[in-house]
C-alpha cells in the first residue's frame, strides 16, 4: 500500500507538518462497520512518471511538488513533508475530513468516482464545494499531472451546523 | 406498524396512574412520559456572535511593547483544543514555548475518553499530538486540576498568556421530574464507564432489561447504541475496558430505542454514524412509518449533506431491503429504531407487583399532528440513556461564564474582559463540533493569541518564569505533575496488557493506579 510504503520512508518529525509515524501500525478495527477501508493501492512507479501537483496552501501560497502514480494526495503532502496545517489527522482513514481539497472543475471531472463513505465524510468538511474531495482518497495518475489542489480556508466560526 | 404494537401493545396509560404509585417501595418500574409533538421545529444553534463592544486595553507602550523575552503560554486541558493550539503557536512563534496542563495523569481527552472505542481510526489523531507534546518547546504536565491544585490568575502570573480548553465535563440536564432516578444514567457517565474514565468507573449500570432507552439523536446517541448493540466478538478487539465488556457479555438489551424531540430532517447524528447503525452486524432497524410522513416532499430544498443524511436515513426506515439485506435482518436478534417528535416529559419510578424487579416502563405525551392532546405513550424500558449533550463548567471563580450558554464568553477565543487569558475547544464553542472542527476553533484561538502578541496586547516586555513559578506552589501543595515520558510509562503498560488479549489496550481505571505506573 502506497500510504504504509511512504510510511516507512518517513523518518523525520518535523513539526511544520506530522509525519506518520504510527499508522503503518494502525490496526482497523472499524473495517467491519464499512466493509472496506480506503488506502490507496499502488505500484512503484519509474522516477520518470512522476505527477506534478501543485498546492495552493491556506495563506494563499502554492506549493509546487511531485508525486507518484497511486500514490493519494495524502501521501503526497506526507512525503514532502508539506506545511498544511492539520492535514490528515485520522492517516487516511476516511474518519476526519481534515484532508478537505478543491479542484477546478475539469480536474474534478477527471478524479473517478466517489464512494459513498468518502461523500460522507465529505459532506462534514469545512467550506464544502460542488467539486471538493478527500485528499487520502484521490490518486495520482499520469493523467492528473499538473493539478491544482485548494485547501480550504478554515472558516473562523466553527459552530458550522450540518445545514451549511 | 409493527414497531408500534411491539413497543405500546397493552401499556398506553395516563401518567398520574403511575405517579400516584410511586415511592411506595417494593418493585419498581421506571418509565418516562414525552410530550409528543409534531411539526414543531427548535433551533438550538447557539448565536456564536456574541459581541459586546471592545474590552481590550491596549498596553501603553503600545507595538513596541514586546521585546525579545520568550513567549510562555499555558494551556490548560489536554484534548484536541489544547493539542491543536499548542501547535499552531509552537509552529508560527520559534521564540514560544508552551506547557499544556492537564487535570489527569493521563493526556488527549475526549480522544481516549469519549471516541467510541469501536472508532480506532479517530484516534490517530493521538500520533499528531504525540509529536507536539514532544516537540522541545512544548511540556505536558499531567495530574494538576486547574482551579484546584493552582488557580488560573497564579497561571496568569507565571505565563502571558493563558489559554482555556478544558472541555466540557458535565452533561446537559433534561430538567424533568425523575431524571435522577436509579436506571437513568447520562450519555457522558455511561460513555466515561466503557471508555475507562476514573470517575465513572463505579457506574456498573443495570443491563438486564430488555429495552433501553436513549434520549436524543446525536453522534453520542448513536456510540452508545452501537456500545449496547455491537456483537461481543467485535467490542472485544477494542479497547473498551474488560469490566465494560464483561458487563455487556451479560447484557439482556436487545433493543434500543433512540428518541428525538424533533423529525427526521433534524436528526442531529451524522451519515457515516447512521450508516454504520445500518449495517451493525446482527441488528436489523425498525421505525416508526409514520414519523416519515411529508418528509420526501421536504427534501427537496435542502442542501446536499443534509438531504443525503435524510435519504439514508428514509431508506433504512422505508425502503424494502433487497434478498441479501432481508436476510440480514431476519437472523438479526437485536433491534434498533429512531423515533422522533416526542419529547421528554417525565421519568417515574412505578410500583409493579408481580414482575421483574428490573422491568421499567417509559411514557409519552401523546399528540395528534400539530397539537398538544396531552396525551402520553407508554414504552416499558429497563434502561435510559439521556444523551442531550455535554456542558462546561467553571472551574475557577476568576474566569468569566456565561452559565446560561455555559461556555466561556469569548470573540474569536478572546475572552472577553480579562487581557491574556484565551479560550478554545468545546469550552469556547459548546459541546458540539467534531474533531476537526474543534482544530479549526483552536487554529482560530491560536491565530487570535499571535496577534495579540505581535501587536503588544498581550504584553512580553517581562520574561515569565512559566512551570518554574508554579513548580514550588504545587509541591507545597503536595501535587505531583506527570510528565510526557510518564504518560509513556503508562501507555506501554497499557499496551502491552492489551495485547496480552488481543486488544490495541487495556486501560488503567484508576488515577491511584496511574500513579502507581509513574512511580514505580
Ligand atoms: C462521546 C464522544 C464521542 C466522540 N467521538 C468523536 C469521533 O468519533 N470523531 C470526532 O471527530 N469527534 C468526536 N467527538 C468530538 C470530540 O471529542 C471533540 O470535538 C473534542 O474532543 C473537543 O475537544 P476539547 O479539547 O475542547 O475537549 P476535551 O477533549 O474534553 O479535552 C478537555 C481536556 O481538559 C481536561 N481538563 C478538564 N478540566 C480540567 C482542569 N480543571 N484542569 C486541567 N485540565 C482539565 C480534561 O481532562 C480533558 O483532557 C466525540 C465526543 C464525545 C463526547
Ligand atoms: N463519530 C463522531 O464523529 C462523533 C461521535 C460522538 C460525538 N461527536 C460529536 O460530538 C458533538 C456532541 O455530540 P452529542 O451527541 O452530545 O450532541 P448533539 O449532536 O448536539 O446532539 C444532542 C441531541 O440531544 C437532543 N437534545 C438536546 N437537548 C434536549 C432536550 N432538552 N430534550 C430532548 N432532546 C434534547 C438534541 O435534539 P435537538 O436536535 O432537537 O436539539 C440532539 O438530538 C457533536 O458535534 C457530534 O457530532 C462525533
Ligand atoms: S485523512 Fe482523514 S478523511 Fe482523509
């Protein structure tokens, strides 16, 4: 699994961003409410694949990094340790929503389908949009190479009810 | 509806019958009388702007008022707020340290005793705030009780900034007659008991009725019913403490009955709770057809969260289950429904000669459509679970309270009045929001206190002696903090008698204990 792997190469434990230190240890013992759990799966790529995605931080500022086919765009910020505050906070596990990210619209079409545990954690996110999704549950692929991801700003009043 | 015969058959009375019985001793029946109503909505969102007028008293030196001495900020409480804050000043000031205080020896909060512990994932979030805690700037000190053991203006001597996320540690009363009666515990205690918290470990409630009873329809609602509805080989994996799981070995509830003031559309639980509530192995739902009248057209208008929420939530009620599906729940033993618009009224403990001392009885209002008839409905019930919500308390006379919105006054975790003192978490909000929503409430604080200090209102021209000034008042007053690497001590016994079973942990039930692990 693309995540585990790119636990196992992070070693470091900045503060700027978390590191993972844990989860390749994580069991699931939620899997039997889901029935499935949402690590991505992939190959490792040829260094010559790689997938350009560029990341548009709170304060504005984009950051520019690449990542690999199958691996998420979790993984992504994992391994370039990216200093998106939050980010992650339940490793990939479809139980957080902190992975919250906007596409633009052609980008969004091109990201495959959504499950309906992914929409329902989805449906809890700060500042929902028409094309928001998790970032643990999107994959690169060469096709993607040079997307746009938005991290949504946080809203400054947290009593967001459900109705938006 | 099939539903309604099984829970009402034979037991519609009034509610003065059972109340002249009462305190007459020998066997009792406990039930609760709701009011029940129809198309009436409650909005309970508390107004979050809560504005009146400037209180800042910008220091006199004004922008040059900081200097180079470092910033020391106090946190108070260990939970999500206090992590995520910590964080964010950690990470946006290189200059500030940052010591969390907290009242157990033990750190995370609601992480480690409210999550459900059938919920393994939420707690990754614990690998996140591990690395704040052992960041170098950031000490945990465990087992200090804020307004107990050092009150918050000593902590606002010895830092410049103190910042409030203490939680919410109390429960919201239903405020009818008979809530406190035996049989009728609050979500809070009863999640404290199976997720180890000290002080609910004495709880040992009563499971050997069949019916139980939950009041209120949100996430904690539904821990609590999966808790009492979860097959005993899936609790098992789970940290749930073993006197928990021996208790719920034991259990004779076999259904859960979850009661809403409001209609479908206003259900507070959220979709990834109500679909797991769906699928539990070996319960099968069991609604009430009518609660569901006029709600499709409804829908319409709606936004998408909401409307899918809904949409599930009329396609477990309604919906004829496919081959597979009816299966399931033909072999169900366990049953679990929603039931909506009725409102509690009154709990009664009954005289019952001639049956189970354990059997109980539960009551409603009875109203047709839109009016009060006063009329009640009679559920027998051995067990009720008031799950309406959690409420902070004051922990220390010198912090401003609002006790009717029972939060800490604040704008944008300023708290209102006093210079230097912050709050976040469910203390500046109230007891709602999950985890990430509490992070972006702490960010937000955080964000607040770093201007306040950029801009001189929080004044850092003196250095603060930070832990080192209330190190001596908590040895003269016989207080021992644990530290981080303490907590590690007990984490890996912890571990590790867990793993001797099969579990990620067994949890220590004792603060004594705790101690002890420290210690030795
Ligand atoms: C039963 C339950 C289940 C939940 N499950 C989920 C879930 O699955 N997913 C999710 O995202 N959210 C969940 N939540 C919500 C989540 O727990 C909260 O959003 C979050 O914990 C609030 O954080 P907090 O830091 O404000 O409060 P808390 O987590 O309560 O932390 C407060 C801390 O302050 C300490 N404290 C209290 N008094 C003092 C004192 N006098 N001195 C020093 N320290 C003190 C407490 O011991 C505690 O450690 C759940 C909540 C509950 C109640
Ligand atoms: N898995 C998770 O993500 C998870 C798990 C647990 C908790 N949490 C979060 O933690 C927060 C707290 O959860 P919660 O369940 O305690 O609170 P909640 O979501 O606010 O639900 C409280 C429930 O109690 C009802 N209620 C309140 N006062 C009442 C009264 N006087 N009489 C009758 N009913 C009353 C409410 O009904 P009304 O709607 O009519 O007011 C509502 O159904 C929530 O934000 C929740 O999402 C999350
Ligand atoms: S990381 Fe938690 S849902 Fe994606």
């Amino acid at each position: 699994m693309a995540l585990v792997a790119a636990l196992r190469r992070l070693s470091h434990a900045s503060l700027g961003f978390y590191s993972w230190r844990a989860a390749a240890a994580t069991p699931t013992f939620g899997a039997w409410i889901t029935g499935q759990r949402s690590f991505t799966v992939g190959s490792q790529p040829l260094r010559s694949d790689k997938v350009t995605v560029h990341f548009i931080n709170r304060d504005g500022d984009k950051i520019t990094v690449k990542g690999s086919p199958g691996e998420s765009l979790l993984d992504v910020v994992i391994n370039e340790d990216l200093d998106i505050d939050g980010f992650g906070a339940c490793e990939g596990t479809l139980a957080c929503s902190t992975c919250h990210l906007i596409f633009e619209d052609d980008v969004f079409k091109k990201l495959g389908r959504i499950t309906d545990e992914e929409m329902d954690m989805l449906d809890l996110a700060y500042g929902l949009t028409d094309t928001s999704r998790l970032g643990c549950q999107v994959c690169l692929s060469k096709s993607l190479d040079g997307l746009v991801a938005k991290v949504p700003e946080s809203v400054a009043d947290a009593r967001q009810s459900q109705d938006g | 509806m099939i539903g309604q015969k099984l829970l009402f058959s034979g037991l519609r009375t009034s509610a003065s019958r059972w109340i002249n019985r009462l305190n007459e001793g020998e066997t009792f029946l406990t039930h609760v009388s709701f009011k029940k109503v129809t198309g009436i909505r409650i909005q309970f969102k508390i107004d979050s702007k809560y504005v009146l007028g400037n209180f800042y008293c910008i220091n006199g030196r004004g922008q040059a008022s900081f200097s180079s001495c470092s910033p020391k900020v106090c946190i108070v409480g260990s939970g999500p707020a206090g992590f995520y804050t910590a964080h964010h000043v950690i990470k946006a000031r290189q200059d500030a340290e940052v010591d969390i205080y907290e009242r157990l020896p033990v750190p995370f909060g609601l992480v480690r005793f409210g999550v459900a512990p059938d919920h393994p994932e939420v707690k990754n979030v614990i690998n996140t705030f591990t690395q704040t805690a052992k960041h170098s700037r950031c000490n945990f000190y465990g087992n200090i009780n804020v307004g107990k053991d050092v009150s918050v203006e000593e902590l606002q001597q010895a830092y410049h900034a103190v910042v409030l996320s203490y939680g919410a540690e109390d429960n919201r009363k239903m405020g009818i007659p008979g809530e406190d009666l035996a049989g009728v515990y609050s979500a809070k205690d009863f999640v404290g008991w199976y997720n180890g918290l000290p002080s609910c470990q004495k709880l040992n409630p009563d499971l050997s009725c069949d019916t139980a009873v939950i009041l209120g329809q949100g996430n904690v609602a539904l821990d609590v019913a999966r808790i009492l509805l979860s097959p005993i080989n899936i609790l098992k994996k789970t940290d749930i403490t073993q006197p928990a799981l021996e208790a719920l070995e034991k259990s004779q509830v076999r259904r859960v009955l979850i009661v809403g003031r409001r209609g479908p559309i206003q259900i507070a639980c959220t979709i990834k709770e109500l679909r797991e509530m769906a699928k539990l192995p070996g319960t099968r739902p069991e609604m009430l057809a009518a609660d569901f009248d006029g709600i499709t057209e409804a829908l319409k208008n709606v936004p998408r969260p909401r409307k899918r929420l809904t949409e599930l939530l009329l396609k477990t009620a309604l919906e004829v289950p496919n081959e597979e599906e009816q299966e399931r729940r033909s072999k169900a033993s366990r049953v679990w429904a929603f039931q909506f618009f009725r409102s509690p009224v009154e709990v009664l403990a009954i005289k019952y000669t001639g049956v189970k001392s354990n059997l109980k009885q539960l009551e409603f209002f009875h109203v047709s459509a839109s009016v009060l008839t006063g009329e009640l409905e009679d559920v027998p019930c051995g067990l009720i679970i008031s799950s309406i919500g959690y409420k902070s308390t004051l922990i220390d006379p010198s912090v401003p309270f609002d006790s009717h919105k029972a939060i800490v006054p604040n704008i944008n975790g300023r708290v209102q009045q006093v210079a230097g003192l912050y709050c976040s978490g469910w203390l500046k909000t109230g007891p709602t929001g999950v985890i990430a929503t509490t992070m972006n409430n702490s960010f937000d604080t955080a964000k607040s206190l770093l201007d306040d200090m950029a801009s001189g209102t929080v004044d850092l021209s003196a250095s603060k002696a930070g832990f080192h000034s209330i190190t001596g008042l908590l040895e003269k007053r016989g207080v021992k903090p644990v530290l981080f690497s303490d907590w590690e001590k007990i984490d890996s016994v912890e571990t590790s008698k867990g793993e001797a079973i099969g579990k990620p942990r067994e949890k220590i039930l004792t603060v004594q204990e705790m101690l002890q692990v420290v210690h030795k």
